[in-house]
C-alpha cells in the first residue's frame, strides 16, 4: 500500500474514534484542549498552533519522525500509547470473581460499566457506541483491586452491551499500562499514537 493509502486509511479510522471519543469527552469535561490528527502529514503545522495545556495527539506509522517534530517546537512527549480495533462479535466476557457485582448503566449513546466490592467502585469504564463503531475510554481499576481481572470483566461488559446496541466493531488508544490487557483479549494494534503537551 503506497504511504498516501495507508495515512488515508489509517485517518478514516481515526475519525471513526473521534466520533465515539467525542461523545464520552462531552460527559467527562475534558480539562483541556485536544487536538487529534487525522492526517499525520500536518503534524508540523498543528505542533506551532499548540498553546500552554494544550495536547495534541498523532495515530502514526512513523512514531519517531512525529516525535522529532513535537519536541523540535518545544513540546513534552508523553509516554506513547496504541491504537487498536477488535470485532466486538466474540469479545471475551469473563465473569466477575466471587464478591463482586456489576452496574451497567446508560446516557444517550454512552454506557458505563461498574464493578463493586461491597458497594464500593473496584473498576469501571466507559464506552460510547456510534453506528457499528464502539469506543471504549477510562477503564481503571482502583488501587486495592488490581490483578484480579477487572479490567477483562470491565472490557467484556462494555463489548457485550455495545454489540446489544448495535455495534460490530471496537476502537480504542490503550495506554502502555493498558496493552497487555487489550492484547490478551484480542485487540489488534493500528498504529502507534504519539501524544504532546504544550509549552509551560
């Protein structure tokens, strides 16, 4: 595939993340200004708009040519995440270990899923379903509860509930905490995503 193809498709996928994520940035006010590029081809324009709080991000296939033009205008790279996609179809959905309940509730096009210990929050996450596209975004899992699966019983509720509303396909940036969940579940890695902040 010639490189103009591949950041072709590679943006429409990102649109297709845009689309979800937005939904769920409307209902956790994101603190600051997002940019999220489409076209790794206009990071050098992008990366001299950026202001103070500012954070720009890149789903790239050439991480380090993008990272040399972030911190060539001055900008703080952070640590570098991945976008991924899996059909939701046949997601893993393991069950919650023993003493554990699961909250799944609904706003407009988001659903969030809770697991409680207890009545306490032990992990939770969010997803937004557009279409046949479903965006997952804040899985975490609080300090006293890791290692126990979580994240996978979170993961398998959110695919399960967006397939129920109509969605095929899964599309997220996993953090480097994140990969190694996702990749035991079945996602896929489609880029790297390199992402900056702007001047202090």
């Amino acid at each position: 595939m010639k490189e103009l193809d591949r950041r072709m498709a590679l943006g429409a996928l990102v649109n297709r993340w845009i689309t979800g994520w937005t939904k769920i940035a409307g209902l956790v006010r994101e603190p600051r200004a997002r940019r999220v590029l489409t076209d790794e081809g206009e990071t050098s324009w992008h990366a001299t708009q950026m202001e103070k709080g500012d954070w720009i991000t890149v789903p790239t296939n050439a991480p380090e040519q993008v990272t040399a033009i972030l911190t060539g205008v001055g900008l703080k790279v952070r640590p570098r995440e991945t976008f991924m996609r899996r059909l939701l179809t046949n997601h893993p959905a393991p069950e919650a270990p023993d003493g554990y309940t699961v909250e799944v509730t609904r706003e407009d096009v988001v659903i969030e899923v809770r697991v409680l210990r207890d009545g306490a929050e032990a992990a939770s996450g969010l997803i937004a379903v557009v279409g046949e596209d479903a965006v997952p975004h804040g899985i975490a899992t609080t300090p006293g509860h890791r290692r126990r699966g979580l994240a996978s019983v979170v993961m398998g509720v959110l695919a399960r509930e967006a397939v129920a509303a109509g969605a095929t396909t899964g599309l997220l940036f996993a953090s480097e905490d994140g990969l190694p969940v996702y990749r035991t579940l079945g996602w896929e890695a489609v880029s790297d995503v390199v992402i900056a902040e702007g001047k202090s």
